[in-house]
C-alpha cells in the first residue's frame, strides 16, 4: 500500500516539486510525466501505474489532434516559400507613408500570419528578422518596434488556427469550430487596439515611427498591384476558416485542405521544392512531437491530481473564499497570469483547464448572465486563450521575449526588450476585461454562425 497523505500537502508538495524543476531548467514534458509517476508509485502501488496508459490512449486515438501537425505543416511550407516576407513587403508599401506605419504593418501582418500560423514561437521570430531591421532603418524607437512585433507574434495563440485552441476543445470536450469563430472578434479587437496604441503614440512624437521619405513611397496603381501579389495567401486563409465556419468540413479536414492548398501557394510562387518540403517536415516533426510529449506528461500529472481528490479540493478552496461567481473567475484568471509568467501554455492549459472548467460548469451559466451551459463554456474557453496571450509577454519568462532576444541586434539590452512589452501587456490585460464585461464579443459570431 501506498503512504496516505492529505489532500493540502499533497498539492504544495506536488506543484512545489514541479516548479522547483522546472526552474532548474528541465523540460516541462518529461518533469510532469516523471513526477507524476513518481507521486503514483509513493501514493498507490503498482496497480495504481496502469492510470498512465489509460490517460494517454485516449489522446494518442483522438481524431481532433491530427489538425495539428497538418496546421503546423501548413504554416511552415508558408514560411520556407517566402510569402512571409513577401507579405510584410506589401503592407509595408502601402501603409508606409503613415506615422507609426511600419508598427502598424508589422501587427496587420502579423494578424494575417496568425491565420497562418497556429505556433507563436515563428511569427514573432520571422518577423523579428524581417521587420525589426526594416523599422530600425527607418529610425523607429526600439521599444515601440519590438513591442508591436511581439505583441502581433502573440496573435497566433488566439486568431484561428490557433493550435491552443484544438488542444483547448480535446482538453475541455468542447467544438473545435465554436471556439474557433469565438476567438475571431477577440482577436481582431487586440489587433486594433495594438494599432491604435502605435498609431497615437507616433502621432503625439512622430520621433517614434516616423513614416517613410517621400522618394521610396509608392502610388496608389502600385499598390493595388502590389496587393494582388498577396491573392494566393489570402485566398488559402479565406478557404481554410470558411470551409471551417460554414460546417462544410471539421477542423482536421480543413487543415488537410490547408495543407494541399500550402503546396500550391508555394509551386505559384515557385518555391516548391526537395528542400522546401524536407525543411517544413522537420519542423513540424519538432513542433508536434514537444506539443504531444507536454500533453502525455501532463495528462497523467493531472489525472494523479484529480483522483487523489484535488478537484474537490480546489473547489472548496475557492467556495471557502467567500467570493462570488465573479470573484472566482477573477481569481482564476490572476491564477493563469501568475502560472504564465513560469510555465508553457500547454503546460498551464492541461494543469489548469480539467480542474476549472468543472468549478465554472457547476457556478452555472445564470451566475455570469447567460441563457445556456454551452455560452458559458464557450466564454470561458476564450477567455481562458486571451490569457494566455499575456504569458508570452509577461516577464521573467515570457516565450516572445527570448524569441526577440534571438534575432534582436546585440546592441538592445534584454531590459529593453522587457520594458517594450509592459504597455502591450497592459493593453491585453484591457482586452481581456473588456470580453468578461461583455461577453457578446465571444458569443456573438458564434450565435450568428451556429444559431
């Protein structure tokens, strides 16, 4: 028989080692994994290993989780055939003219990739390469330019195909697709908030992000032809998340569509080749094989958690606070900002989501003003991955943070790089408020779409 141990001690001992490792710098998937059979062994005996396989089957035969080497596929054939750079080439034509412009080309840009790409790590490093040179040409402030490349990078995580946001449905038993369209209107709001923070900065002190001279600028005919190089691109977005919102196929279908399609945007822009295809491959196989690893580990992690009883435990933790509804899902959300400043989204998604979708489900869908449990769950879900937004940025170990410090030049200090997310945060931090003060901003389009 295993030792017996109260429910409290065995949470402080338990998070307490896993935070204790992984700030010796081990890998999240193997410290979750190994701690949790460790903990299984201590507490039960070895009948109480066989949780290992019966946690991880049920991940390794879901269908849902095959969109995500195919999206990852598709963004990385993307990337390799150059349309990246390309695209960033066009907007930063036509809108170049303008105070801030470059800033503001860089977040578009990075919106659009965002419905690209479903992995943050490469939209904040790409155009790390690409735009940071080009706005520190152009004498743009530093931490502006940084700032509004990060803060765009982090768009991935929200804008559909957000990978999170797969993991997220499998995780939460919850509709890829509703989710999917919930995080469009959030995602597009931070993105304008992003460009109307730029944009009046560079206004008040056009020193800031001063527009392009007037000899590079391009007329008008110029820029409609420039924007036509972009059809191929838009067009694949367009259809991938079309066929996706009209129900014509699920996610996983969608995302074999999309990388059909990635194939042909590269052959027109002659890219398609040995070397494009193996590269994009080898990505993905990295990407995929970190994101399942991270899962299986912390699945089982979890799945010890909750049968030693600490659903209960956190929910009577939360209930003994006094707090209301609304007080819960606060302290939820500061709970997620705190675990992002030190852990990996997909850490923090499969620790805290099996644990807090059942407490936000059992408060009830009337506590927060809703008709249905479906609305409330949906709401919660997107709320939960403009959160997670804010841990790429929050320091001290903010992913997009060390992604910049990688292909910023030598001569900006990290300090630097801190200091220019801390208004983007603080803008994100406003984003988030303002889709729980007003939920129809998540439920809206889905209620459009689904009826």
């Amino acid at each position: 028989m295993g030792i017996d141990i109260s429910i409290g001690w065995l949470t402080i001992i338990m998070f307490g080692s896993l935070i204790v490792l992984l700030m010796a710098g081990l890998p999240l998937a193997f410290v979750t994994g190994g701690l949790a059979c460790v903990f299984l062994f201590v507490l039960g005996d070895a009948q109480a290993l066989n949780i290992v396989p019966s946690r991880i089957f049920p991940l390794m035969t879901n269908y849902q989780l095959s969109a995500i080497p195919l999206f990852i596929f598709m963004a990385a054939m993307l990337e390799r055939a150059g349309i990246i750079n390309e695209m960033f080439d066009v907007i930063y034509k036509v809108l170049g003219a303008l105070k801030g412009g470059l800033a503001s080309a860089t977040i578009i840009a990075s919106t659009i990739l965002a419905a690209m790409v479903g992995v943050i790590g490469a939209a904040v490093v790409t155009m790390g390469i690409i735009a940071l040179p080009a706005m520190l040409r152009r004498k743009y402030d530093p931490k502006i330019a940084m700032g509004s490349i990060m803060a765009g990078g982090t768009l991935g995580i929200l804008i559909p195909p957000s990978i999170l946001a797969i993991i997220y449905a499998v995780v939460a038993e919850q509709s890829v697709g509703e989710l999917f369209i919930g995080a469009v209107f959030p995602g597009l709001l931070l993105s304008g908030m992003y460009i109307l923070y730029v944009t009046v900065r560079s206004y008040i002190n056009p020193d800031l992000g001063p527009p392009i001279p007037v000899e590079e600028r391009v007329s008008n005919r110029e820029k409609v032809a420039l924007l036509s190089r972009m059809s191929a691109p838009i067009s694949l977005i367009v259809i991938v998340l079309g066929v996706i919102f009209t129900g014509v196929a699920t996610p996983v279908e969608a995302a074999g569509i999309g990388t059909f399609g990635a194939f042909i945007v590269a052959a027109i822009h002659r890219k398609l080749d040995w070397q494009t295809v193996r590269e994009a491959c080898l990505t993905t196989l990295k990407a995929s094989a970190m994101v399942i690893w991270i899962m299986f580990g912390a699945t089982i992690f979890v799945g010890l958690y909750v049968l030693e009883g600490g659903q209960q435990f956190v929910q009577e933790l939360l209930r003994g606070t006094g707090l209301g509804p609304w007080g819960i899902l606060i302290v939820m959300q500061i709970v997620l900002i705190i675990l992002g400043m030190f852990l990996d989204w997909v850490g923090i998604l499969l620790l805290c989501v099996p644990i807090f979708v059942p407490i936000i489900k059992a408060l009830g869908a009337a506590a927060f003003g809703f008709d249905s449990n479906e609305d409330l769950v949906l709401w919660f879900g997107v709320l939960y991955l403009v959160n997670m937004q804010m841990s790429f940025l929050s320091p001290p170990f903010g992913y997009a943070l060390f992604y910049l410090r990688g292909v910023a030049p030598d001569w900006i200090p990290m300090g630097d790089i801190f200091r220019s997310a801390l208004p983007f945060l603080l803008i994100q931090v406003i984003g988030l408020a303002l889709c729980m003060i007003f939920p129809e901003i998540i439920t809206a389009l889905p209620r459009a779409v689904y009826g």
